[in-house]
C-alpha cells in the first residue's frame, strides 16, 4: 500500500494504466506581499515550508492549519518521470485548485487555469528536462474577500459563523502525470436511451490522424456484451450500441458497464483507456418523478462535503466509501451536494454502491458581468467533468437565488438564471434542471422548496394539496420569479430539519433544537411522516449529512459518529415504525 495521501486514481472514469501520482510532501510560501512573479520564484523556488499536498494550508491534515487569509500562495516539488516514459508525451494533471493557477516546468509556464472547482491538464512534454529531475512550480491567487468568484460554503472572513466555513486556498484535489502518445484519447461520453436498449459512445481525440479509429469493447461481469471499431472524424469517434436486455442502474441495482476503448492506427494500439457507464433513465410525468420510466420517491440528504481535517478534501478513499455507505444505511437514497463540486471519487463510489445525487455548483454572492462569466464558464466544465456519472440525476447551477440576489428587480438576473437553464439543457439532455433550488424559481424541472418550519404538523397542513403548497412562502420568498408559474412540475422539499442535537464537543447552532435522542426522534419522524404522507410531494432533501464546523444540525457528528442509531433513521424514512428510540448505534 502507498504510503502517499488519496493514492487511488483520481478519475476513475478515464483510466490509463501509466500514470504517477504527484501527491505528498510540497515545499510551499505565502506570498503576502505578491513578490514571486516580479523576483521570478518559478525560476529558483527557495519555499520555506512544507505542505502535504492535496489538503489547503487552512486544514489541519495539510501540516499547517493556518486559517489566516493568504491571497497568493506558491508551491514546488521535483520529479523524476518512471522507466520507460522517455520520448512519451507527458500530460500534467490537477483535479482542482482554488482559484487562479499558474505553473511552471523548469521555469517554463505550461499553463494557467481560472476555476476553483474544476480539473485541468497541460501537456508538458516540451518543458521536461533532458537531465531527468524536473521542477515543478504553482502560484495560486485566491482573493478570500472576492464575492464575484463562485466560492460556495467558503466564507469571506476569518472565523466561520452561519451557515458559510473555512475557505480552501490552493490545490485540494490530487496531482497526477500520465504518459502518451503523439495520438490519444481526450475524453468519451457515455449517452444511454434506456427505452431504445442503446448506448451512444462519443470519443473525442487529440492529434488524431486520417484513418485512425477507436476500438470500443463493451462488458458485464467480465464477459463481452459488444464490439465495435469508429473512424475517427474531425478528431471524433462515434458509435450507437444496442444492449441485448440491459441491466439498469438505480440505487437498488447498481449495474455498470466496462468499457475499454483503445486509439488504433492498423493494428498499433496508440492509447488505451478504461471506463464505465450505467444505463438509467430519469424524467418526469404527470407531476412525478420518475426513475427507469418508474415513478420514483427521491429522500435525499443535504451533504456538504466538508472534513474536519481536510475541509474541502476527503482525507481518504475509505473516508468517502464512508460517506455513502453512511448515507445509505440511514434510508436515503441519494445525496444533494450542497455548493460543492463533488470529488470524483465521491461520484464513483455513489455510481458502484448506488447512491442519487444531485450536482451543485458552488455560487458566487455578488451580480456583475465579472461573476456571470465565471459562473458560466465553471459551470460548463462541471457538467462536462461528471456527464458520465449514472449517480447525477438532476443539476442546480444556483441555490437560493445565491449570485442573483434582486430577480424582483434586475431583469439581467433573470435573465442570467434562465440562460443556466438552457444552457445546462445544451450540454445535458439526459438530467433534470433545477434553475434556482428553494425558491423563486425561473424555468425548471422541479419545483424544489426550502421549508424549515419546525414541526411536522405546519408541513402536513402546508403540503396536503396542491393549491396550499404553491400558495405558500416558508422562507418569505417566491416560489417563482416574475414571469414565471407552475406548469405541473413535480414538487420536492429540498431542504427542511436542519435540528440541532449536540453529541460531541462541537458548539453549534442549528434551525431548532433537541433536548435528547428521543426528542430528536420524535421531530425527526414528525417532519419525515409528514412529507411523506402528503399527496403532492414527490420526494426530500433533509438538513443536514453531518455536523460541520459550529453547525450541529447533522444526523452524524463532524467525524461522521452517529447521533443516534441509524436504524432509527432508516426505518423513519422508510415510513416504518421504530422502537428503542434515542439508542445511539
């Protein structure tokens, strides 16, 4: 086993077998006084401290925990590429670094990447050393009190307070190097059409040459289901499969399918890649949700993704298995990721154990022009990171009308938040799109509401038809922006709860609170009975995965303890009835 921090595949959706892991120790600088590119550290990097990379100075795991503001911050380490990659084309990757990066390969920039929450690569193969010890240098710029940048959870002052936490400067998610061919593989998009039985596989290429192909294997269970080979066009290689009775994925079947697809020229292989995909189906009809052409109860929780020691980044593979086995066995079947783009791995292991989840972008405060084009550019690449993903069922490019404060007022703001919603539509037709998840919606799939009322009785009466639950505004807002109304959308409370039960040394606050287990319970199953007795509601989302920071309104602790016994957890949101209420498992 790798003594290295996250050492599994970062991605494991587009897998090469040659790949280096550039995870660990880092010498590391504050840059206070923004004087590294003027003195041209890039060049000589004499770094003071160490970080252990993928975690941000601010957490404890990265050897730091400094979370003071720093504005600019410099990275660099040394590598040796591995036998056999001599005379290969070397691809640099970063999962996400937080917000603006620069970097260098012995003092030569390779690239520069604008984008806290999304990955990006530079071939640099022209900027390797001939001696075989190379340098690898980042500058990272991250303005903590920046409201036009898409920043989330992560608040604009020193010490959390509400409902924002400790910012994430820098890299938070893992470095990697691959070696390739002159010709590889790009990327691949995996489109089912579940009632067709057919799979759409979309490769896109680098560099590929007239008569070049891609051969594309399809399995289950180790035994070939189907073969194919596409001519690559205007670097694209594309082929419709038809599946002999596929098995489809869901929370309670979570069937995936092996792909193998290897850039071909004649019979050389030039680049090979492994991946999966899932057949699912999700849409809506007659005001239902609807999951495989079945209608489909979604009972969500509200999951930040924050870590005590490594905030943003999960300290562990295992951590996050954790995670979704944690969110399983209390009966949810799925996970809303609350303004945060999920890790990856995350995303795999909600798509091998079968988890829903809902893709969030992470929303910036402030309206402008500045923030309208982050927010859009961002946006594109998450929906093209995580297209892939069986788990992602619907997308929310903006919550609680975050980054478009006045919609009553500003024309441009509705305009913006419309625009998200087409544009979302373009790059993804397979997912529902919620333009502004809790309220004053614009065009949507959903009608998602926000309702912390505290007990169970207000939420049966509020949602017992139709007419009384679009006539209501639990959080004093609209649910629907000027210009538009409801058009028979299926209904959802996506946020509710949010009760506060202090099990650990946590000091915290949180929407109402418990006195003990059994009060915990017994508002717990009032609020959940009540959603899931009414006739109109098609599914939840309940406040909140687990503690986080001076929130103690989770159903686990902060180091994922459970509060009280998840069985009781599960049978409430299986509307069965539990017994020795209060027992902590």
């Amino acid at each position: 086993m790798s003594d290295l921090p996250r050492a599994e595949f970062p991605r494991p959706q587009f897998e090469r077998r040659r790949w280096q892991n550039l995870n660990g120790s880092w010498r590391f600088e504050f840059d206070d006084k923004n004087l590294g590119v003027t003195e041209k550290w890039y060049l000589a990097p004499n770094f003071s401290q160490q970080i252990l990379v993928p975690f941000v100075y601010q957490s404890p795991q990265s050897g730091i925990g400094d979370r003071t503001f720093h504005n600019v911050v410099w990275y660099s380490r040394t590598f040796k590429l591995p036998e056999g990659w001599q005379g290969e084309h070397l691809l640099l990757h970063f999962g996400a670094v937080d917000y603006r990066a620069w970097v260098w390969v012995n003092g030569i920039q390779v690239a520069y990447h604008e984008g806290g929450h999304t990955p990006f690569r530079a071939n640099i193969t022209a900027a390797l050393s001939g001696g075989g010890i190379n340098q690898l240098v980042i500058r990272v710029e991250d303005i903590a009190t920046d409201l036009e940048q898409p920043r989330g959870k992560q608040y604009w002052k020193e010490q959390s307070e509400s409902i924002f936490y400790t910012g994430s400067t820098g890299i938070w998610q893992p470095v990697w190097l691959e070696a390739v061919g002159r010709n590889y593989l790009d990327r691949v998009a995996f489109t089912p059409y579940v009632d067709q039985d057919e799979v759409q596989v979309t490769c896109f290429t680098q560099h590929a040459a007239a008569g070049q192909r891609v051969a594309i294997e399809i399995s289950y269970g180790g035994k070939r289901v189907a073969a194919a080979t596409a001519d690559v066009d205007n670097r694209q290689a594309s082929h419709l499969f038809t599946l002999d009775d596929p098995l489809l994925w869901s929370p309670e079947t979570p069937h995936l399918y092996t792909v193998v697809l290897r850039l071909k020229s004649d019979d050389t292989v030039l680049d090979e890649v492994h991946s999966y995909f899932g057949m699912r189906k999700i849409d809506t009809d007659q005001g239902q949700v609807r999951l495989n052409n079945q209608p489909y109860m979604m009972k969500l929780v509200l999951d930040q993704g924050y870590f005590p020691e490594g905030l943003l980044t999960p300290p562990s593979d295992e951590a996050i298995q954790r995670d979704v086995k944690l969110t399983k066995a209390m009966g949810f079947n799925g996970a809303r990721k609350h303004q945060k783009v999920a890790d990856p791995r995350y995303l795999y292991w909600a798509d091998r154990l079968g988890l829903l989840v809902w893709g969030e972008m992470a929303n910036s405060y402030l309206f402008s022009p500045r923030s309208v084009g982050r927010m859009t550019a961002e946006w594109q690449a998450v929906v093209e990171r995580d297209y892939n993903h069986p788990c992602i069922v619907a997308w929310v490019p903006i919550n609680e009308s975050w980054g478009v404060p006045d919609l009553k007022n500003d024309g441009r703001q509705a305009s913006h938040l419309l625009s998200l919603y087409h544009l979302t539509k373009s790059l993804d037709t397979t997912r529902l799109v919620i333009s502004n998840d809790g309220w004053e919606h614009a065009q949507s799939d959903l009608l998602t509401i926000h309702d912390y009322s505290s007990d169970g009785s207000e939420l049966a009466a509020r949602y017992q038809a139709l007419e009384s639950s679009l006539a209501s505004r639990p959080a004093d807002r609209d649910l629907y922006a000027p210009g538009f109304q409801h058009a028979g959308q299926p209904l959802l409370i996506t946020e509710f709860g949010g009760i506060a039960f202090k099990r650990s040394a946590w000091q915290g606050w949180g929407y109402s609170v418990a006195a003990d287990g059994d009060d915990f319970l017994r508002r717990y199953r009032s609020m959940v009975s009540a959603l899931l007795a009414s006739p109109v509601v098609q599914g939840f989302c309940y406040t909140q995965f687990s503690d986080i920071e001076q929130e103690i309104n989770g159903l686990l602790t902060y180091d994922r303890q459970p509060k009280v016994d998840l069985k009781q957890i599960r049978a409430i949101n299986r509307g069965e009835l539990p017994e020795n209420e209060g027992k902590p498992e």
